[in-house]
C-alpha cells in the first residue's frame, strides 16, 4: 500500500522548477557625521572610516529587490564589528540605475549598537559587469550600551564602492 501511495504521489506532483539565484558581492568606504544627545544638548562629531562588505541575492523572476547581509569595520578609532542585514530596491530614474536600501545596522562587539539604515546609492556600470557603488545613507541607533545617556544616535555616511555580480 505504501509503495501504491508513493508511487502516486510521485505522478501526481506538478513539475516545479528551481528558480536560480543571482549574486552579487559589494566592496566600499564610507564616512560621514554623527550626532547623539549629551547633558548639554546635540553633540555633533565626524563619523569614522568604515569598511563594509556585502553579499546580496535576488531571485531571477523577481529582480525587484535584493536580500542582502553585509559586515562593517570601523577603521580607526575604536574597532568594532558589524552587521547590515536588510533589503535592496534597484529603481532606474531617468535611464541611470540607483538602488534604495532599508535594513538594520548592529555592532556586536566590543560594544553593542542596535538600529535602522536607510540608503539611496547609484550604480552605472563601469568595466563589463563591474559596477560603481556612489551613495549616502543615514542610521538611527536606539538599542545599545554604547548610546548617550537616554538618547538615540544618529549617523549620516557618504561612501563609494564597487559591486561585482556573480
């Protein structure tokens, strides 16, 4: 009986396809300003150099967004580690392509910071597939143990990169 089962089952599946999976890896420096509250009001100080790195997909049938995850290093000052996971937008305005970011940004250690990110980049092909990576992007931290006393941090970065699809 059970090989009558899986003997049916077999024949009635449908026919599914795997859908393919296109990457592409992200490589650029980014800096900017940075402003969090103190006792005496808004502290606005520079942003340090940081480095990220980021790997995203998108299903071929829907190239309306990317997933990506990404790494980030400080590169000066305090060194830390963290993580951007979160979704890409490629929008073309005007015949130029850009993309739009929204994911979350978290330093993990030494210290912890918890937040969102925001980001609009531009992407013209350079050589072949290699593409420029030209944006800015803005951050709001409210969870950690590295915020201002009560407060929130706010990060404005511009950066520029490459991106090579796989």
């Amino acid at each position: 009986m059970r090989a009558f089962l899986l003997s049916f089952a077999l024949l009635a599946a449908n026919n599914v396809s795997a859908k393919q999976v296109e990457t592409e890896l992200g490589f650029s420096l980014v800096a900017g300003a940075m402003a969090g509250n103190v006792a005496a009001g808004t502290l606005w100080m520079g942003s340090p150099f940081k480095l990220r790195a980021d790997w995203a997909a998108f299903i071929e049938e829907d190239m309306s967004k990317r997933f990506r995850i990404g790494l980030e290093v400080p590169l000066h000052q305090r060194i830390a580690l963290g993580f951007r996971p979160g979704f890409d937008f490629p929008v073309t305005i005007m015949g130029m392509p850009f993309c739009v970011g929204l994911g979350l940004r978290n330093y993990v250690t030494p210290y912890t910071l918890h937040g969102a990110e925001v980001q609009v980049s531009w992407r013209p092909s350079l050589i072949g597939k290699l593409q420029l990576d030209a944006g800015f992007s803005a951050s709001a931290f409210f969870f950690g143990n590295d915020l201002p006393g009560n407060g929130a941090l706010i990060e404005f970065q511009g950066g520029a990169g490459l991106r090579l699809p796989l």
